[in-house]
C-alpha cells in the first residue's frame, strides 16, 4: 500500500528511530483486536515500537484522552470538577478553571467521532491513515516541515497548548493542518518520552508533496549547491 512505502521512504531518508504511527478513526467493528486498557499517550510509544493497538471508550483508561480523542462525551458534572481540580490543584498545569477552559475554544474535543482509533506503525498499516506522528528530534522536525512548505511555501498554523493526545492528533485531524507537538508536561514526565524527542504530527493528505519534495530539497535527498558555485 502507498502509505507503506512511504513509511520506508521517509525512515532512511531520515533516519529516524522507530516508527512512524498511523492513526486511523474507524467504525469498523474491530472490538476482537482491542487489547487491554491503555493511555492513549503510552499506545503512540507502544506502535512505535512495533504494536498495534485498537483503543475504544471501553478500554481507554485515560478519560480525558477518552474525550479528547472523540471516543466518548465530555466530562460533566462532578467528574469534570474533579478534572479540572486535579488541572488546577494537581498537575498545576494551568492556572484557574477559566485557563483550562480557553484551550479547547479554537478546536474543541470532537463528540462520539468514532467507535474505533487504530495505532500501528506506517510501514504495518492495512488501513488508510488520518494522521501520522513522527517521534523527532528539532532537526528531523525542521526537515519535515521544510519538506511539507516546499511546494507552497506555506507556514502550519500549529497549537502548542492542551493534552499531547489532542495536539497530536484531534488538532491536525479536525483542523487537516500539520502539527508540532511540545507533548503536555505529564506526558513528557513519562519514562518511555525522550526529553530530546518532540511529535511531528501530519495529516495524511500532506503526504503526496513531502514525498514528491524529497528528492528535490536539500530537506530530502537534494544536494546543496554553494552560493558561490551558482554566480
């Protein structure tokens, strides 16, 4: 499949450690595949590393992940007090309640959009993906994104604020734009998450013109030519 080749074109074009993931929201019945309970932000690290996992509202055991991702409905009522005290009083990731409530008014946690999410690595995917994270360091970061601007010139109107979950795929998902994704503290505070690594997060109708930049751009396989060679 196209996106299979892919996967091998850009992990020797970039060396890149591990897999890229492919996320994929489905309606399939794929519930004989879902595993045990997970957090979505350990499911990207585990089909980095060859797994693939099928994450429901049944076995997501993160439930702001289980919103986040249009698994299930939003919090209400006392579960989303404590949510939002935990934000606050716990994690002290924001500030007040008003803080937390900010991040989701540019792109808010889509409701029910999916029965099933598949995370598997790009080069194992049987499924169209929706969207593609890369585990990078800045400078694999830099040569995606220039590989991405390439035909158009094009800056990514990228969010840098919110779960890792929902900047690394809800965001790009639902606004198709290409993502570089910080990870939220928490998530970094994990031993799998490497301090040097960040998420290159991109929806997959971008794929065509990366792999058409590679052999183009200095970002891919191009040489460079000196300045002084071309006057």
């Amino acid at each position: 499949m196209q996106w299979q080749d892919y996967a091998k074109t850009l992990t020797d074009v970039l060396d890149l450690k591990g897999s890229p993931v492919s996320i994929t929201y489905t309606d399939k019945d794929l519930g004989h595949l879902a595993g045990d309970k997970c957090r979505a932000c350990d499911a990207f690290i585990r089909a980095r590393k060859g797994e693939t996992i099928v994450l429901n509202r049944e076995n997501s055991s993160c439930p702001g992940g289980t919103w986040h991702l249009g698994l299930g409905p939003a919090p209400q009522g006392k579960p989303k007090e404590r949510l939002t005290r935990f934000l606050v009083e716990g994690e002290k990731l924001y500030c007040s309640p008003a803080a937390f409530y900010r991040i989701n008014l540019d792109s808010p946690p889509p409701v029910d959009l999916t029965r099933n999410i598949v995370m598997c690595p790009l080069e194992k995917a049987e499924l169209r993906p929706d969207v593609v994270l890369f585990f990078v360091n800045p400078e694999k970061a830099c040569r995606l994104m220039t590989l991405a601007t390439w035909s158009t010139g094009i800056s990514p109107r990228c969010s840098f604020v919110g779960s890792t979950c929902h900047m690394a795929v809800t965001y790009p998902l639902l606004k198709g734009e290409i993502n570089v994704v910080l990870d939220d503290l928490t998530t970094r505070r994990r031993q799998d998450y490497d301090k040097d690594e960040l998420i290159f997060s991109i929806p997959y109708h971008h794929f065509h013109s990366i792999i058409e930049a590679i052999p183009n751009c200095t970002a891919g396989t191009a040489p460079f030519v000196e300045f002084g060679e071309m006057v």
